[in-house]
C-alpha cells in the first residue's frame, strides 16, 4: 500500500488518516482556549508520551501520589487525535492538550499569549529511528522495509507530521506571537530534575523537594514503561491496533540513530540540516556523550 493512503493531507499538513476527524479540523482555529489551558506540541516522535506523564505529575496531585488510576492519555488526551471522543469543553481547568499541530493550525485562542506551550523537540536522526519502529508496529502507518526508504519520505515529508524541518522553524520563527518555551528531549534524558524545575518555573508551579522528586521519579523512561496509567499500552494495542508485538516505548535513548544510518545517510542528512537550521539558534545534541 502506498504511505499516502495513510495519510491525511490537509492544508498543507499530514496527519494519520484513520485517527482524525476532519469536522473537527475545519472548526480548529475558533477552538475556545482557556486562560489556564497548556499545549505540549511536539514534531511526532519527540517525547510527546513522556512530557504528557510529566506535566499531568506537576499537575495532578493524585496522579502524582498514585491514589487515581487513570491513564495519562485521558489526563492530559491529543487535541486533533481524540480517540475516545472526550468531549473537550465539560473538561475542568486546568486542561492539558498534547498536539503535533503546526503553528499555522492551531486554534488562534493561543495567541493572546495566556494559555501555554511547551515545545518539545529531538534530534531529527533519532526520530527518524523511532518513527522507523512505530511504523512498522502501528496497523495505521505505512510501514518501511529499510531506513533508506523512510529517510527519503521524511525529508520530502511524506510522513506524519510533514518536513520536521518546517515544523520546528515555523514554531521557533513565531514564538513571539506564543506564550511558549522550547525543551529539548535530550535536555530532559540528561538531566530530567532541573528539565522539570525548568517547566515549572514556566508554568508558575511550585512543587516541594518531594514532589518534585516523585515526578522525576515516576518521569523515568523504565518507570513509565511498565506503568499502565503512563505508557499508553491500552490505546495502542486496543483501540489502534498492532502489527507485531512489542511496546509503544521502545528505548528511549539518544544516539540509537547511530544503529540505523549508513555513514552515507548521516552525512547526508547533516549537510541538508546545516542548510536548513543554520539560523535557528536552538541547541541539538546527537548523542549522550557530548
């Protein structure tokens, strides 16, 4: 089956076909944003999962405690992939949105600079690695025989979430006009504790020692991927669909891109970033060593 079949094209943005509803995109820009509500907006493959589980920590006290057995998908769902059709406005405030949404499309609520983005973004070649394997586990990607064919596909952007390079320009060209702050996915793998403490000073919330430090404990990359609630295991298998066995989070590393592309590839992938984001100030970092 041709990739595209998998894909949704809409104003110049691709999205998985089978999870979105297109009403509910033609009616995006007058969704009513709430002074409180927070965006974590990702390029897919970036982290979205586990910056999800941190911000429903800092937020949630009974999630924080474990006193609450529900699903950080359900605390904190995906705006244009509603699933389980939450209906958004009987929602309490603070609402928590995860979204791949380009800058371009996202409700024009957000611009009055009160509601807030957090923007996670990754090393490009470790998402490409990623997205490698999630494709060839999820029924609704097209899935890839070998890293040559994918690589081609993402930098045409024929994926979801089209070119990441326009994703992350676009977003880091516009900030002006958000109230957002940019992590990177490396940063948080590094030094998880001061990454949090980073996003709490954003989001004006004061956790104490304790709870600081059973968010960045339940925030581990091990300990999300055997806790039910966080992992997002049920959706997946249940109401999305597999093709093979396996887990939604895999590994969580930084450098496993290094496992996947030929000399050729990355070289060729390093000349085309260079050109791309050689005005883009944000920091990346390739592989944990550095």
């Amino acid at each position: 089956m041709d990739s595209d079949e998998h894909l949704l094209h809409f104003k110049g943005f691709n999205f998985v076909r089978s999870m979105v509803d297109t009403d509910f995109l033609e009616n995006l820009e007058d969704f009513e944003i709430r002074d409180d509500d927070v965006f974590i907006v990702t390029y897919p493959k970036s982290g979205t999962i586990w910056t999800q589980q941190i911000l429903c920590l800092i937020y949630f006290e009974k999630h924080r405690k474990q006193i609450e057995n529900v699903e950080t998908a359900d605390l904190a769902p995906f705006l244009e992939y509603n699933i389980r059709k939450v209906d958004f406005t009987k929602r309490p405030s603070p609402r928590i949105f995860g979204s791949h949404l380009p800058y371009y499309l996202v409700p024009n609520g957000l611009k009055n600079k009160r509601a807030k983005i957090v923007y996670i973004y990754r090393n490009p070649k470790d998402i490409v690695t990623s997205y490698f394997h999630f494709s060839n586990f999820l029924f609704t990607l097209h899935g890839y025989e070998n890293m040559d064919a994918l690589l081609q596909n993402f930098l045409d952007g024929k994926v979801i979430g089209s070119i990441w390079f326009d994703h992350i320009k676009d977003w880091y060209e516009h900030r002006h006009k958000f109230n957002i702050l940019f992590v990177s996915y490396e940063e948080m793998k590094k030094d998880l504790k001061t990454s949090v403490q980073k996003i709490c000073n954003f989001l004006g919330k004061e956790l104490s020692e304790d709870d600081l430090d059973a968010v960045v404990r339940q925030a581990t990359f091990d300990n999300m991927k055997s806790d039910p609630r966080a992992n997002c295991e049920n959706i997946i298998k249940n109401e999305v669909g597999t093709k093979s066995e396996g887990h939604f989070l895999r590994k969580g590393t930084i450098g496993d891109w290094k496992n996947h592309f030929t000399v050729a590839q990355s070289e060729r992938f390093d000349m085309i970033f260079q050109r791309k984001m050689k005005d883009i100030p944000l920091k990346f970092m390739w592989d944990i060593n550095e």
